[in-house]
C-alpha cells in the first residue's frame, strides 16, 4: 500500500549536550516520510522555500519519497532553532520562522486522492480538516496536534478528531486535552471526542497505545547509550508505526501492536544523530536487528 | 529460602489528590515485608516505639512476618508526614520525626543470621555495613539508599556497595551518584563501585534491570487509573524482586527477569490505595493474573 503524509518540511539548528548543528534538514512531515519509506511508499505533500538545499531534496529522493506534492514558494524554508538541556525530553525555542510555511494550503495532487494510509502530521487543524476534505476516503487516518492548537484551535481540532481513527500526541498534550492527569482517563475523555486509537508518547518513557476499550499496550523506548538529539523522534515513532500497518495493510490488534514496535525502534535511531542523519543511512536490516534485542529487553 | 530484611517502620500521614490518611503503616521495611511476605519467608529488623499501634503488629503477623527482630524502644515511632501533587513521582515532605528510629542500631538476632536474602532497605550506610558485618555470609545482598545518604556519607556507601550484589535506587539518586545523566552510562560508573546488578526506578515509567555486562531489561510500569498513594511503591517492587528470588532462590538472569516483573507487580498493586491497604488485601491469584495481563500489555 501506499501512505500519504502532509506536514512541514523545514531547516533545523539544534543544540543538545552532546554538540550543535546548523541548517541540518528537519519537519515533521521529513522525519515522517523517511522512517516510513523503509516500510511503505511514501508520497510528501509540504511546502518550501526556494531557499531549500538541492541536497536534501536528493536525500529524500534517495529514500524513494513521492514528491510531487512538495510546493517550492517564492520566499524562505520555514525555520527552527532549538535547544536541549540535559533533559532531552523538552526542547526550548530559540526561533521559529514560519516563512512559506505561513501562508501553506495543502494541494493534493490528483494522483495522490486515493491513498489508503493517511498522517496528517501537527499542522492547524483547519489544514488538517481540508486535507480530509481532499482526499477519498483512505483506509487508515492518523494525526498528530500540539498544545498550541489544543489552546487556540480547540472547536476545529474536535471537528478533526472525529474524523480519525488513530490520534498520536505527547503525554502533556493528552493531559491538557483531557484536563486529566492520569493517561487511561485522559483517553477515555479522547476516545469521547471520535478516534478508537491513540498513541501517547512519552518522551525516554516510550509510548502507550491504547484501544477505545480500554485495552491497552505500552512501549518502552529502547535505552540506549549514545542519544545526541530527540528533535523528530515522535514524527519517526509515527512514520514507523503507520508505515509498517501500510506495508501489511492490516489493522487487527496484533498489527497495530507490532506497528507500535517498528514506531519505537525507528524513534531510537533517530535520537542516535542529529536531524534524520541516522535514520537515512539505516540499513532494513539494522530495523530488524534492533527489534529482535528490543524484544530480548522487554519480554518476559 | 528466607529474607533478612532491615529497614524502617513508620507511622504515616499522607496526602495526595485522591484523599488524605493519617497514621496509615508505613516504613521502607514495612512495605518490603508485606510484599515479600507472599513469597518466602520474611524476617524484619527494625525499630517501633511504644506508641505503635497493636492492629498494624497483629497485620504483620498475620502476613506471616517473623518479628523476632522487631525492637520495641523506649519513645515514639518515626513518622512520616507527605504530600503528593499532580506528579505523584515527587513526594513533598511536610515533617519526619525520627524519634527511635534516631538511635536504631540493627540487632540481629542469632537465628537470623543465616538467612541467605538480605536486603538493606534504605537506612544510614554505616548501619547497613554493621548488618552485612553480623550476618553469614548470605547468598545475595541487595540494598537501597538514597540522596541523603550520597550526599553526607559517600564513603560509607562506597565501602557498601562493594560488598553488594544487587544496587537498587530511583533515576535520580543515580544520576546524582554517577554526575551522568545517560542512565546507562550511569550504571557504569556504579557498576564500577562493586554491584553486579543494578535496578533503578523510574516512578510511574517502571523500572530498568541492568547487568555489569551492559545488557538490560526494561519492565513499564502497569498502567492503571485507580492510582491513590505511591508511597512505598518503590519497596513493595523490592520486595516482589528479592521475594521472588528467595522463593525460587535461583539466580540466573531468567530468574531475574521474572523477579522484575513481579516487583512491577507488586509496585503496581502497593499505589492502589493509602499505606500496604491493598498488599495487605491480596491473594496470590490476583498476583498471577495481574502477570498475565501485564505480559499481555509488553510482549508482542
């Protein structure tokens, strides 16, 4: 099958404890796309500035990512400036200039209209909305949000939510959602407003999938010693986790359970570099090397 | 095989935002035995005074704790009086009164002395050193401590722990030991002062088993929504951990893993309600079943 992604695509400088980058490539809708391109056809639908590397456009090629929804504006690639203390769950703005990414509308090339799997990845909700308008009713549609919308755009994100099958956020994104901080009964108060999934993620404490019958399973993150910078591992978690249900194309529990895994596995090798270094040069066979030892940590 | 446990036992205040209770069973100790107690055979050393109330005495007794080594002193029982905020993983001190627990010197009765698990429950590290002095040489040592004791008796707690197998302690207590805030890198650097085998809990994200190899086992915590007080949570795991050593009193890293397992286990059942309420309430079924159903939850 084949999964449909729309999101931002930007230039990141980041900071952590562990070194500075510069204008490394960044976006949801980036680290999306390349975790879920070694599982599934990937097509891209972002917008940049004619500012945008050459480089990276061909390092997403590389990747066999559908670009031909990729937009180049006339103006500047939407940037990030980041840094990361020795907590690496909370990431402090330095900048963000929107740039072309303010005034984006989502085209969907026609040939893109009957994707099965869809991501909306955290963009305002209202783009979200007419993306769904815009597509023919696909199999599976995931989406992301963040406390901003959750605070400004509350009535468009629930207009959204019911229109979702899987709704992947942060744990403090699902606490203030739900004004619940218990996480079972923060997603009962979410499964009330539309979706049947959700994930929650949990920063180095991994993530939760959890079922609207309140069934659930829980995903620690793979500890690892050689962490340099989290910017993209919960857009890589879902890139892992919608593409690995793209390429079986199936939905039962036991899939979406192993989908949470493949989410977990390809979120640890992108904190392992800075921007997606590590997860281009990934090899299939490094995936499946680290689930079976994730496996041998876990079960029991 | 039986368990040497010495430790505190304490009266209680707690406050959380699901209630109050005042004067509730409390103590390190206290939590570990009751938990241990379902599987092999406990024997506590501690201190009460006269004040302590006879129902939490005949409550020990009838979990089958030997109290032989139980010293009643002149004065009163050390008290505890805390409060927990929305993140349940941070307790707030409001008052502890030592009290006899001041002047505790660990006497350990001569049948006790060959007991082959022992576990020192967080106390004073010179005191730990003087019970690891008065007993047999026994099969394997565990033992807790805390920032307190890092902070003002460091050399105490080295000389400890190089005469100790198993190192359990919370996320932040090894960060501040080791200066590192990787948790496997810290575990290296306290491997490198003598534990072979090194647990840390990290609150309501479970906890990490980690062997001087570097290998690891991570065990989530059991999500729930009945969370009321996560006082003693931390001791009823290590209790669960070595009781179930004690009780299979083999050492292999399977058996290890397993004994992980239910110390989440017990942990998980200690934070459903106000002081060893619901440890005190269960049966060993409701253990067995809460292992599948956490299994379920894990493994894929």
């Amino acid at each position: 099958m084949s999964l449909l992604v729309v999101g931002s695509v930007a230039i990141d400088s980041v900071e952590t404890p562990f070194g500075k980058r510069e204008a490394v490539l960044g976006g949801s809708a980036t680290y999306f796309s390349i975790s879920a391109s070694f599982f599934t056809n990937v097509k891209l639908v972002a917008v940049i500035g004619r500012d945008f590397p050459k480089k990276y456009i061909l390092q997403l090629e590389a990747r066999g990512i559908s670009l031909d929804g990729l937009e180049v504006s006339k103006g500047k690639t939407f940037r990030w400036k980041g840094k990361y203390e020795h907590d690496l769950n909370k990431a402090n703005t330095i900048y963000t200039k929107l740039n072309v990414f303010k005034d984006f509308s989502p085209k969907i090339p026609y040939a893109y209209k009957k994707t099965p799997y869809l991501f909306l990845a955290n963009i305002d909700p209202e783009l979200q909305l007419n993306v769904l308008k815009n597509v023919d009713s696909p199999r599976l549609v995931a989406c992301d949000s963040m406390n901003f919308w959750i605070a400004n755009k509350l009535n468009a994100l629930k207009k959204l939510l019911k229109n979702v099958d899987v709704f992947i956020i942060n744990d403090s994104e699902a606490r203030l959602l739900s004004r619940e901080s218990n996480l079972l009964k923060a997603s009962r108060y979410i499964f009330s407003l539309g979706p049947k999934r959700l994930i929650i993620k949990r920063g180095d404490s991994g993530a939760i999938f959890i079922k609207n019958d309140g069934s659930f399973f829980n995903s620690p993150a793979y500890l690892m010693e050689n962490i340099k910078d989290p910017t993209g591992a919960g857009d890589s978690f879902a890139g892992g986790f919608i593409g690995y249900l793209s390429k079986t194309n199936e939905l039962s529990d036991k899939a979406m359970k192993q989908a949470v895994i493949y989410g977990t596995i390809m979120a640890s090798f992108c904190v392992q570099d800075f921007g997606p270094g590590r997860l281009i040069g990934l090899r299939p066979s490094d995936i499946e090397k680290r689930v079976r030892d994730y496996k041998d940590c876990i079960c029991f």
